[in-house]
C-alpha cells in the first residue's frame, strides 16, 4: 500500500505544477516520472530501520532513489535539512528531488548500488593502492564534515552526543547481547555487570574530554557509494550529532563489517592527520582515546546487531557480532599495555575471551540449526 502512495506522490511531483518542498531553485522531479507506476520501481534491500528504499526506472532510463520513512516510526527532516546544509557546504550528499515531511517520502538522486564495501570485502590488506586511494578520499571528505563550524545555526541545532546518549549506547551491549542472547543477566554474571558499569564510566569520562566536531555516527564502508566518477559520495547521515572527533575516523578504520590491514590502518591515520592540519578539533585525541571510542561504538554495535535479531527478526546481522568481539578483545589487551586503565582492561578481556566469546559461539551454532 505504501509504495502505490509513493508512487502516485512521484506522480504528482513530476506535474509542472508541483511544489516539492524544496527552495524555488531545488531540483524537480523529472517530467518523465509523471506517468510513473509501480512496475517501475525495484524495492531494495532494507537498512537497520524502518525507512525502505526503491529505485524507480523510467523507459528511457532515467533513475530516482525513493525513500519511505513512514511516520511516526521515522522523519525525513533530519536528512533533508543535513542533506541540504552538507551540500551547501560542497560535501558529497545525494541531490534530493522532492521531499514531503507529512507522508515521510523523498525523492533523490540515485547513486546506483557501488559501495566502498562492494569494492573491499570484508578484508583489506595493505598492498591495494586503488582501495587505499578510496579510503583516503573517504577521510578527506570526512574532513570536511568536521570543518563544519560549530557555532553555525545548522550546526547548533543538532542533537549533542552527550553523556546520556553514550550511556543508552553502552547499555545495548548488556541488554541485548549479554543478557537477551546469552542469557549472561546480573544473577547469572554479576560481577561482569558490575565490570561494564565501570567500563561504561571510563568511555563517557574520555569520549566527552575529546574536542567535538560534526559526527556522521555511522561513517563506514557501506554507508560510503563510489559514483560514475569514481568519487565518494556519503549516504545514511539522518543520525549526524555533534560530538568526539575521534568516532568517525574509528567508525571507518575499525569497521563492523571490514577488516583492515593494521599497517594500512597507521597510514590512513597519518593521513588523517596531514589532511586535517590546522583544524583545531583534530590536535587533541590520543591513540588511547582512539581505542578508547572505538570500544565504545563496538559495544553499541554488537548490541545493535543483537538486538536487530532478537527484536526486529533480522538474523543477517549476527554474523557481524564476531568481528566487533575480536575488536573488543584485541583493543582491551592493547590498553591493558598502554593506557591509565590497565586492570578494567585486563579484566574486561579476560570476560570477553573466557565468558562472553565461548557464550556468543555457542549461541550462534543453535541458532543456525534451529
């Protein structure tokens, strides 16, 4: 029922007549797609959310992305109004069309399927200069996302990722993956419930001692499309806040879903580094505060994907759990050498490799039989 409203609103935004919603110089709906019907549009696979997308193809060729971000589960204003400021401010977004804020549609510009983790796989090692390339561009253009003032309006009124938001993130770990997967509930693991609170305390107290800067919050490989000029082109930034300028770069280089090579990582934080020269924001996170909130994003990501079975009925994401386990692990056995927090650390890997990792793999083998 959705998609023939979607498509009947795609009718009426190609009319001459139509108002988009958009400034008077916006871009319009091509005229073609007033004739448009359903058998146009190829419904494609769904995101973490309840938005849906589909790609509508007129006869002659000419394409549109559809977005549906059905009320009240969804809002369009957070993309429209950062797609709109991003691009003003020359950062690579998607166009957009027409938008109507009530039925929750857009129509944009279609950046057809090619993402960064197309091109990757979920390995990368360190001898691909053309993926390394990819990479560079992607923290140039995350660059300019952080150059973003922060005492502009459009920046101002975005949410702050602030205490309470790293807290609500932290959480997930422990109420969707320790205990609505494993069963690992305060009763059964008491002491690692009380080992997390004092590891949540550590990630908020030096997330929120970093310099902030604009944050996409889900800056990685497949929210990163490589267009037909083989250039970057950034999608899935409704969520953006501002908050520690370490989380996208660790978002990007400690990816869920890719692994990449430790000595091509070094690189592309030399290169961080150089291309942000005399931005002020990026003088202040440590190697240590890196880690410190890439722990943090893997702790909401593996409660993300737990929960994303668990509740929403979406097994694909398990599969993903293992990899942020490792990065857990791995990273707390790095701090426990060369951070102030060297028992919580040594603790908390010693939970993970001996608790939680054995647990996670025996739940993922009877779910796959089941």
């Amino acid at each position: 029922m959705r998609l023939e409203q979607l498509i009947e609103w795609v009718r009426l935004m190609a009319a001459p007549t139509a108002v988009s919603g958009l400034t008077n110089d916006g871009p319009r709906v091509d005229h073609e797609f007033v004739a448009a019907r359903t058998e146009w549009a190829s419904p494609l696979p769904g995101d973490a959310s309840f938005r849906h997308y589909c790609r509508i193809t007129s006869p002659s060729g000419k394409r549109m992305m559809l977005m549906d971000a059905p009320p009240p589960h969804e809002s369009t204003r957070p993309f429209v109004t950062i797609a709109e400021n991003w691009h003003a401010a020359g950062i690579a977004v998607p166009a957009l069309f027409a938008v109507d804020d009530e039925a929750g549609f857009i129509a944009m510009e279609d950046l057809d399927d090619r993402t960064l983790f197309q091109l990757t796989g979920s390995r990368v090692a360190a001898g691909s200069a053309k993926i390394e390339g990819y990479y560079q561009a992607a923290i140039e253009a995350l660059c300019r996302i952080q150059a973003l003032p922060l005492d502009s309006d459009a920046v101002a009124a975005m949410p702050r990722y602030d205490e309470a938001l790293l807290r609500r993130e932290t959480a997930l770990f422990r109420d969707w993956l320790l205990e609505a997967c494993l069963a690992l509930t305060p009763e059964v693991s008491p002491e690692s419930h009380d080992l997390l609170i004092a590891l949540d305390d550590v990630l908020v107290l030096e997330a929120l001692a970093q310099p902030h800067s604009v944050v996409h919050r889900d800056y990685h490989s497949r929210n990163l499309m490589i267009d037909d000029m083989d250039a970057i082109r950034i999608i899935d930034f409704q969520d953006a806040v501002v908050g520690p300028s370490s989380y996208d770069l660790v978002s990007l280089l400690k990816d869920c879903y890719v692994l990449l090579d430790d000595e091509l990582r070094q690189r592309l934080i030399t290169h961080y580094f150089a291309h942000s020269e005399g931005q002020s924001h990026v003088t202040a996170f440590s190697p240590v505060q890196f880690d410190l909130m890439g722990m943090q994003r893997h702790l909401k990501a593996a409660g993300i994907f737990a929960r994303l079975y668990r509740r929403d009925g979406k097994p694909r994401y398990l599969k993903d759990i293992p990899l942020v386990l490792t990065y857990l692990a791995d990273t707390a056995a790095n701090l426990s050498q060369t951070s102030r927090y060297v028992d919580i650390m040594r603790r908390f890997e010693a939970l993970l490799r001996s608790e939680v990792i054995p647990a996670y793999q025996v739940f993922a083998q009877t779910t796959a039989k089941a």
